[in-house]
C-alpha cells in the first residue's frame, strides 16, 4: 500500500524524476525531519467530501449544469472565486430552505480516508480545521462526522423559509483560508511548517503554498501544478502514509 524510500539528494529533482513514473501511484517527496505535522487546514467540497454542495443544490433547483461550470471555472482559477460564488447563489434564490438538509441526506458522502486523517492527526495531538467556501449547513455538520476542531464557511441568507440569493459577508475565499492556517498555526505556538493543508481548487492554492506539507488533492491542474504534492490516485489515508503513520496506527 505505502513506503518510504529514504535518499540524499536535490528533493526537486527526486520529485521531477519519481512523480508519474510508476502507473497509478502517488510520490510525495519531503524532508524526513517534521514530516509528522501538528495541524491540518482542510477544503471540504470534493476533498473532505466528493460532491459540491452548490452544484447539487443547483440540482434540486433544476439548473445544474448551468452552475456547474461556472463551479468548474472557479476552481480552474478562471474566474474569482467571489464573484462566481455571489453570481451562483443568486440562481438559487427563492429555493426552498428543507432542500439543505435534504441535499446533505441525499447526497454528501464523506470521502475516503477522510475520518481516518483527522480522526489519527487528531489523537497524536493535532488540531483540524475545515475551511471552506462552500456552506455552514453542510460544513458544520461534515466537521462534527469527521471529527474536525472547527469549521470556518459561508453563511447563506434565508427569507421567509427560502433562499436569499445571497451570501453573508465577509466571503471565505482563498485569504481567508491562508490566514486561518496562519492564524491557527500562530495561536498554538507553530509555524506553518508544522501544518498540513489539502485542497483541489484554485481557491485552495494559497494556503497549500504557505502549509510545510500543501497537497492538491485530486485536484485542478492549477492547483496541482502550485503545490508541493499531489495526490492523484490514493485516497486521503495517503496523507496518513505521508506523515509516517503505519495502517495499525490509524484511529478509525
């Protein structure tokens, strides 16, 4: 499933000549010193679960593939991540406030090695945060299944039992997301060295650059070509595999 090869040598070139070369497998190269990190900054829509919630709110609402791809290019960085989430929610407006719980019934699932990742980090000591741009009706209750610290999200607006069409400012966007593992990191006594983030979107990029370990996950070509690591192939236990966590001392 997982091993480490130890060796002396340019870390980027090891991961210029190892990535790709062996076929359905992940390479993570790092230094071996601290590779066990002491807090984790994770996305949630397609990294800590595999759907987004807004596309399949869109679903309910009839007009999914019109907002999927602008969820699509928001992701690919092509468009800003503020503007496109203001111009998707406003397609929502008026849908019926019961279609959250029952989107999140219906259609979130948790992804692989997600409850294994923060359930271990958070055992030997680490703290968890989801950070998302996504919502505070989804994302808090996908922290407390997972066992996350704390939730950070976005707040969409109701009026009389329907969706607004708009979302509480300030919007937790790609600043927001670095700042909390900046913040976060401060708080205990780390440096973002000690930190892990994950993520798959454009938004995600900054606060995988500024985490010691920042891995796209699956992620926008984008994001994958910003970060340090990439998971392409495994599931989230890779991160697990990564910090040095063999299969029996996981916490499940």
């Amino acid at each position: 499933m997982a091993c480490d090869f130890r060796f002396d040598g340019d870390p980027a070139a090891a991961r210029a000549a190892l990535e790709g070369a062996f076929a359905g497998v992940d390479v993570i190269v790092q230094e071996a010193a601290g590779r066990r990190r002491r807090m984790l900054v994770a996305d949630m829509d397609s990294t800590m679960i595999t759907i987004e919630c807004i596309d399949e709110l869109a679903d309910y609402a009839g007009i999914k593939p019109q907002i999927a791809e602008i969820t699509e290019q928001a992701m690919r960085g092509e468009l800003d991540f503020e503007g496109a989430l203001d111009a998707r929610v406003a397609l929502l407006k008026g849908l019926d406030a019961s279609v959250i719980d029952r989107c999140h019934a219906e259609r979130v699932v948790i992804m692989g090695g997600a409850r294994e990742l923060v359930r271990t980090m958070r055992a030997n000591g680490a703290d968890c945060y989801l950070v998302s741009g996504g919502f505070t009706l989804f994302a808090d209750r996908v922290a407390t299944e997972i066992g996350f610290t704390r939730a950070l999200s976005n707040i969409l607006e109701f009026a009389e039992g329907k969706l607004a069409g708009t979302v509480a400012r300030p919007i937790i966007g790609a600043e927001a997301k670095r700042q909390t593992l900046l913040e976060e990191a401060a708080a205990h006594g780390l440096s973002p060295e000690h930190c892990l983030a994950v993520g798959d979107g454009a938004n995600d990029i900054p606060m995988i650059q500024a985490a010691g370990l920042g891995v796209a996950f699956h992620a926008k070509p984008k994001t994958a070509a910003a970060a340090a690591a990439r998971v392409d192939h495994g599931d989230l236990t890779a991160l697990l595999y990564a910090q040095g966590y063999a299969r029996r001392d996981w916490v499940v």
